[in-house]
C-alpha cells in the first residue's frame, strides 16, 4: 500500500478565505481527519501535515512529506471570490510533471466532480508553493467556494461526503483493500458458582468478638488458679475492651486450657 501525505491548507492566525458560517482551515481539517481515517481502512499508510489548529508554513509542509517519503501529496482548500462564484476545481504544478501526477489529479477529479452536485470548473495547472516543492504526485483540491452561500452549506454539512469522494479518487489510481472488520467475541457467560457451606461461612462482626469475648472474660474471672492481666480486667469493667484485647484473650484462655475444643 502507499503512504499518502494529507494536507489541510492553513490554521491558525491563518484562516485562509472566510465564509458566513466558517473559516477554510476548519473546514479542511475536518475533511482531513476523516480522509485519513478512511484510506488507513483501506490500508494506506497516512500521514498529516496538521491534526490540530497550528500554523505551518507552505515549504514546510512539503519538506514534511518529502522527508517522510510520501508517495502521494494530496492538499485540501476551499475557494473564495464573489458571493456568485461556484463550482469544484482541482490544480497540478504547471511545470514538469509525472504521468503519475496527471493520473492521480484525474482520478481525484473525477470521484468529486460526479458527486459534489455544483459546476466543474476543470482539472487547472498553477505555480504554488506545495505543488512545486513536493518531490511526489501533488494535487490540491478546491472543493468549492466559501464565498458561496450554497457552496459554503457543502463545505459545512458534507463533511463526511467530501472525504468519502476524495477517498474514493485516491484509491481508483493508488488501490486498496478495505480491512475485514473483526467483530467483537461475545463475552461467554460465566457460569455460577454453587453456594456451599465454605461460601457462606459466619462472619463474626468486631462487636460481636468484643462481646464473646468479655463475656469469657468474666467466667475467666471467676477461677481463682490462673489470674488474668490487670489491664484487661480494667477495660472489661470499663466497657473499653478493643478488637485487639478481645484476640489476645482468647489466645491465652486458649492457652490455659479454658477454651478447648469438642471431644470427639
């Protein structure tokens, strides 16, 4: 597959030509983004002069994608002149250039110009700045005129068509193969678990320790052969026996034989 280098015109404290509704580098942009997505679904490889509102200067742009080894240069702008002026237009270097780039130009030209449902004004040649510093087949697309209350309602509200048919030009020459969609697995149900006895052991709550406790502590307290550590007495009386005494004294009433488990 090819590596197609997008180029939406402007951006920033550059707005490029202004209609009522908008400005040329947003309407740009959001062609853009969009083309980029759909020739990467026929496995192109893309890259963007700007994915953002920044400003990058015009020889600049074609040295990124000189330097990137873009196969393709495609630039995208809207035009501007009287409030009648209308129509679709796309440009080449008037200079030399390939056959490739003649081709490239037509086959763009031609998916949009069918499509966009206003006048053709023709494949044209002119001396700008990208088309001539670009290295590989550069076309720029005029998709129509801002200037244009119906041209500008194009520019606005079909986005998603402007980059379908551009799209469409660049892979009648470059190719592609749209990508199969992997549809997401179904999640497998997880089976449930059968409760047992183990699931639905008794949980004893802090209180519910404390008070077991102290109420051992007492009958403890009632033996007379093996007395128990002062401080816990104090704290049963109290009513401030803790989680941490509670456990230490069932260690030891434990320990002294007090708690012994069930004779088989």
């Amino acid at each position: 597959m090819s590596k197609i280098f997008i180029d939406p015109g402007h951006g920033a404290h550059d707005p490029g030509a202004s209609g009522k509704r908008s400005k040329e580098k947003d309407n740009v942009l959001k062609v853009g983004l969009r083309l980029k997505t759909l020739l990467e679904s026929y496995g192109h490889t893309v890259k963007m002069s700007r994915t953002t509102d920044v400003f990058i200067g015009l020889s600049e742009r074609a040295n990124m994608a000189n330097n990137w080894g873009a196969d393709y240069f495609i630039s995208l702008h809207n035009n501007s002149a009287t409030s009648n002026a209308s129509g679709f237009e796309t440009f080449i270097f008037d200079g030399t250039v390939s056959e490739a780039t003649k081709k490239v130009q037509a086959a763009i030209h031609k998916a949009i110009a069918s499509k966009i449902g206003i006048s053709n004004r023709g494949m044209k040649r002119g001396n700008l700045s990208v088309l001539r510093e670009s290295k590989m087949p550069a076309v720029l697309v005029e998709y129509a005129f801002i200037s244009n209350l119906n041209d500008e309602s194009i520019l606005l509200n079909k986005v998603e068509q402007l980059a379908q048919w551009t799209a469409e030009g660049i892979i009648a020459f470059a190719g592609g193969t749209i990508k199969p969609t992997v549809p997401n697995p179904t999640p497998k149900p997880v089976p449930s678990v059968p409760k047992t006895e183990e699931t639905e052991l008794y949980k004893p709550s802090v209180s519910a320790i404390v008070n077991s406790t102290a109420t051992v502590l007492k009958r403890l307290e009632q033996k007379n052969d093996q007395s128990l550590d002062p401080q816990w007495r104090e704290k049963l009386l109290k009513g401030e026996l803790t989680l941490s005494d509670a456990i230490g004294l069932l260690y030891v009433a434990i320990d002294r034989g007090h708690i012994v488990g069930k004779e088989e």
